[in-house]
C-alpha cells in the first residue's frame, strides 16, 4: 500500500481543525497545520508540519496547498466565507488535489433556510462544479459550543441563557466531526462527492442540557430562557459583529422551533460507532465548568 499523501488542514487550531490534526497525526498521516497563528503543541508524532496561512492572503493559501495530496476545509464563521472557500476551492483545482473534505453546516442542502446553511450551500456548488473529488460535513451545533459561549457563566452563576425555550437540538461532539473528516480523508476509495448530515444521538432541549451538567458536575446549573431582543442586545453588547449576531439569531429561532432536532445515523455509518454522548462531553470537560 502506498504512503498516505500529505493533508492540509485548514483552521488547524479551531474546534475542529485541532482535534482533526491529532486524529491524522496519529494515524500516521504527515498533515500540513494551518492558520494564521500555526501552534505545534501537543505534536509527540513527527508527523505535523505548520503553515502560517490566511485566507485573505491567496498566495499564502497557494503556498499551503504546494505538494499536498489532500485537504479539510474549514473557514471562519465571517461575513466573507464563501467568497475565501471558492478561491481555495479553485486554487484546490489547479494544484491537482485528490479530495477537499469541506466542514460545511447542518441544514445547508435544503433542510432548512439559514443564512449560514445557503452560506455553506454556495462552497457545496463550487465544489460540485470544480471535478474535484469532495465530501462535505453538515454538522450540527457543537457541544463545544458550551465551553465557548457557556462555560464562563455556568462557572461563575450556575447558568446560562440564550433563546431557544423548549427547543431541542442534537448536538454533536466537534471531536466526531474530526474523526468523520479523518476516515474520509484515509479513505483509500473516496466517494466522489458526498454530504453527510452529522448529529449526535439524541436531541435535547437547553433544560435537558442543565439536567445532565448538573448531574455530571454535581450542583445544580439552571438554563435562563431569555426574549430574543434581550439576547441579540447581549451578544452585540459583548463585542459581535451585526452580521454574526443576526446569524446566531437565526440559529437560535430554527432551534427554538425544532428545526435542529433532526438525529441522523451518519456518524455511526462513518466511524462505526455511536455519537460521543453529551454526558461524555461534560465529563471530559468537566474542569472548564468547575
Ligand atoms: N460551532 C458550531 O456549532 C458549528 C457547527 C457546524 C459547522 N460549523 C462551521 O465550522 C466552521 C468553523 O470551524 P471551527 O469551529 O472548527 O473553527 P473555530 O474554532 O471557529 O476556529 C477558527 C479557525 O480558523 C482560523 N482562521 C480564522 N481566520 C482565518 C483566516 N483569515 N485565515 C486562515 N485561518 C483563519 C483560526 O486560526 P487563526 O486565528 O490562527 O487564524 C482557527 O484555527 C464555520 O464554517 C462554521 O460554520 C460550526
């Protein structure tokens, strides 16, 4: 069998980048890390070499991609990201690449009408135009959302708010979505092109989530259901660009109403194995709650 060609992993030091740099390391797969601050901590393997690389930088991008075989693409949550993802995508074309698994959004394809789904949906055309070999990972809301939006609140009052009242979503583990990207990109006969719908297990509402991280941290943490006004003034007030802040408003209205709810079978089809729980995630981050 021949040596595995080299991966580009794009937002090498973001959720999902991080954990999919670890995942292919230790596979034994040489990986190409970027981002514009590259970080090697935590490489025992020899197998990871870092790239400084923008996306608004295109010949910093076609540097990145020199001598790679394959590539994860993920861009920033910013107003110009399908605009960044095409000119990697085309740039991906020309150096001859054999795949780009891209990390796409839960909902792009039709299942629901975000503006982050149509986003997305506009890098799955450019990919389905290009003749590359490609995969797209729809996956659906992070726990790890928790640690970046939650944790500090949930460490300091026991609670945290947002605006979604009873709604459920089926989060899924960033570390899942890692382990999808890396069986496609060590996958010896791709699929051409393919979507995968990633959801964890079960669909829980934020009420359900205060009950297993109350259970797992062994205090009581309380959801604080807020209006949606309130919410957007707390978000902008706290720094997020307008463009964002009406994204994840968006997000939170189709999760109030259950349009995120939806749990698929997709990861245990990619990895052979259920979904990471959430127990699981509270559990190993338990530390960043306490
Ligand atoms: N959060 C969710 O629940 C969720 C769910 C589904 C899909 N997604 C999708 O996930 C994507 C984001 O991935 P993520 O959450 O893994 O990343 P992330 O944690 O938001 O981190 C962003 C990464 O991109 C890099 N980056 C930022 N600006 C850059 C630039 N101009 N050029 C090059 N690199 C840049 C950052 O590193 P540097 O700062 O060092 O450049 C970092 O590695 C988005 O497209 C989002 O739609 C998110």
């Amino acid at each position: 069998m021949s040596e595995p060609g080299r991966v580009l992993v794009t937002g090498a030091t973001g959720t999902v980048g991080s954990h999919l740099v670890r995942c292919l390391a230790e596979l034994g797969v040489p990986v190409r890390a970027a981002s514009r601050n590259p970080s090697t901590s935590g490489d025992t393997t020899g197998h990871v070499e870092t790239a400084r690389m923008d996306l608004r930088e295109p010949m910093s991008t076609a540097a990145a991609l020199e001598g790679v075989e394959r590539l994860f693409l993920a861009t920033p949550l910013e107003q110009d990201m399908a605009e960044l993802a095409a000119r990697v995508v085309d740039q991906a074309r020309h150096a001859g690449l054999r795949q780009v698994v891209r990390l796409s959004a839960f909902g792009a394809g039709g299942r629901a009408s975000t503006r982050l789904a149509a986003v997305h949906e506009q890098t799955e055309a450019r990919l389905r135009e290009s003749g590359l070999v490609w995969a797209s990972l729809r996956a659906n809301a992070f726990m790890q959302n928790f640690l970046t939006q939650f944790a500090d609140s949930i460490r300091r009052a026991d609670r945290f708010s947002a605006c979604q009242a009873d709604g459920r979503v089926s989060f899924i583990d960033a570390r899942d979505v890692a382990a999808a990207a890396a069986c496609l990109l060590t996958a010896q006969s791709p699929p051409a092109q393919a979507c995968f719908e990633l959801t964890g297990s079960q669909a829980l509402s934020n009420d359900d989530v205060a009950r297993v991280l109350s259970r797992v941290l062994g205090r009581r943490i309380r959801y604080v259901d807020m209006q949606p006004g309130e919410t957007r003034a707390a978000l902008r007030a706290q720094g997020m660009s307008a463009w964002l802040t009406d994204i994840v408003m968006e997000l939170y209205a189709l999760s109030a109403a259950g349009g995120a709810s939806a749990v698929t079978s997709d990861v245990a089809k990619l990895l052979g194995r259920p979904p990471i729980a959430f127990e699981t995630f509270v559990a190993d981050h338990a530390d960043a709650f306490r």
